[in-house]
C-alpha cells in the first residue's frame, strides 16, 4: 500500500488503528500492514476504513481547492474501489468532474522528460478510473449527459486513436478509455449517443484497426481485452441508433465489476454481502450492515462521530444519500 498522506490525515495511521480495532495487532509498522492487507477479507476493511473515516475531510479539501493534489485524488481513487465509497463519491460527481477532466485531459504526449511523462500518465490514469467508478456505482443520464457536456468525450476518442502502446498510453489505458465510452453509452440518453457516435465517426477507421491487429491475442492477455471491449463498441455504435431500453443494463448490476465484495461495517462481523443486498446507513450512505443488530454496535463502536462528519458535510454541500 502507499503512503498516502493528505492535510491533517494521515492515512496510513488510521488504517494501522482501524485494522487493529478489528482485531489485527501490532500493525503500526509497514510490513505488518503490508501483510494484513494480502488477504481480501483485510483489503476490503482497508477500503472500507478509507471512505468511512476519511471521506468528509479528503472531498472537504479536493473541492475548496483550484488544483487538489493527484495524492489527495489518488485517495479517493482507492476509496473508489469498494463499491458503497463509489457511490458515496457519485453523488459529487459534478463536483469532482473538472479536477478530473484536467488529469485526463493532460498533454501526456508532449511531455519529453520521462519521469513528468511516467507521473502524468499515472494522473490520468487515476482520473479517468476515478470517473468510471463514480459511473459504475452511481451512473445515471444526469452523470452520462454531465461527462459528454464536458467535452470528455473527444478527449477519450483522441487517445484511443494515437499510437498503439507508445510511453504515453498504454494498452491498459486504451481499453479503460474503451469502458468509459461504453458505460456512457449504455446509460445515457440520445444526446449522449450522439456525443459517442460523432466520435466515434471521426476515429472509426484507428479503432478498427487496433481490432484488427489484436484480434490473434491470447485469453487474458491486456490487448485481448482491448479487442473485445473495441469490438463491442464498434457493433454498438455501427447500428446507428441507439440502445432499445430494454437491453440496458440495471445499475446494480455493475456492482460484479468492483474489485472487492462488501463487508459488514460492525467490528463484530464479518460477513460478506452475497445474495441478499445489506442495508445501508441511510445518514451517511457510507456503511452497510447485515443485520439491524450489527447497525446497532457498530453506532456506538465508531461510527457515530464519521456518521455525523459526513451528514454535516452533505448539508453543507447540497448532497443526498442515494
């Protein structure tokens, strides 16, 4: 795990005093807490810890300043990836979209000095995968219509369409471009359909030829996949109309693609959501319980206090619990 450290949190030492509040001693030093975060059980609490005691203060500090620093983004990216921080973040989506579209958006390939290159492409990385989260956990039309109006758009088609695995984007990044595009597509409305498809128009023939030329991939290997996601934009977009409603997929259904399950909130649980969906805290929209019983102890165990730090901030910022 990296050291992420923004102003007035360090996060490293919540996470060291969360783990060991759940049981886990002696994990104040790094490679301790290296190794309680190899197993997925401790991975998820990790996450978990990040957006239920953390939240209020990062989103606080990334939307009072100009230009937040790609470390305090970078921590919401992490937050990101357990699906109820997803979609606490997509309730701020329009909030965050411009510092977002700025590391996306970024001249990665005219920067000739290779570290500031390396460090760009990783912004943009975290950008554009901060973004597709939001998406996932929370996407709307309103989200869709927001990142088309934006002129973000363009800007994915411009990287699909350079060079192939050149410094300044690699595969892996083409095909999260490709997944962007894709959820765009299948949540918006026939005004972002068309934001696509005139993109899309205008790099049809780069993007059947990045089909083409991985189409002899192996299973598993990051240019197959950038084939398939290529090839199902491409069926999409080549019928000319939009997606009949029904084929569209239910929010919820995105959830299969976070990278963790959820867990039970309660210091006493740990069961994993599966099946049934757990309740969520309808204050913060932060914490999931699997039974009224553990909503109860977790309330007065800790939860509390990040309860009451994340509803005064959403107050203050005019958001709502989805």
């Amino acid at each position: 795990m990296s050291v992420f450290v923004s102003e007035g949190v360090d996060v490293r030492s919540v996470v060291a005093s969360h783990l060991k509040k759940y049981g886990y001693v002696d994990v104040s030093g790094d490679p301790r807490l290296r190794q309680v975060c190899r197993t997925r059980y401790g991975n998820c609490r990790l996450h978990q810890c990040l957006g239920e005691q953390c939240l209020p203060v990062l989103l606080g500090q990334v939307l009072t300043q100009m230009h937040p620093s790609s470390k305090q983004i970078e921590t919401l990216c992490h937050i990101s990836v357990y699906y109820p921080g997803a979609k606490k973040l997509s309730t701020y989506f329009s909030h965050l979209l411009p510092p977002l579209l700025r590391l996306i958006s970024g001249g990665v390939d005219v920067i000739t000095d290779i570290r500031g290159r390396d460090a760009a492409v990783r912004k943009r990385r975290i950008g554009a995968t901060l973004v597709h989260t939001m998406l996932l956990a929370g996407g709307c039309q309103r989200h869709a219509l927001a990142l088309c109006e934006s002129g973000a758009v363009p800007v994915l088609g411009r990287i699909l369409s350079g060079n192939q695995d050149v410094p300044w984007c690699p595969y892996k990044d083409k095909v999260l471009m490709v997944h962007l595009l894709q959820l765009v597509v299948e949540i918006g409305d026939e005004r972002c359909w068309q934001c696509v498809r005139k993109t899309y128009l205008q790099i049809e023939r780069e993007l059947s030829e990045v089909w083409k030329r991985h189409r002899e991939a192996a299973p598993g290997d990051v240019r197959y996949k950038l084939h398939q996601a290529v090839g199902w934009l491409l069926s999409i977009l080549r019928r000319g109309k939009m997606l009949p409603q029904s084929t569209k997929r239910r929010r919820d259904s995105y959830k299969q693609y976070f990278q963790f399950p959820v867990v039970c909130s309660s210091s006493e649980c740990s069961n994993i959501e599966a099946g049934s969906k757990f309740k969520m805290c309808a204050a913060c929209g932060l914490a999931r319980y699997c039974s009224t019983a553990c909503q109860t102890h977790h309330w007065g165990h800790g939860h509390k206090p990040n309860c009451k730090a994340m509803v005064a901030f959403d107050k203050a910022n005019g958001a709502r619990v989805i």
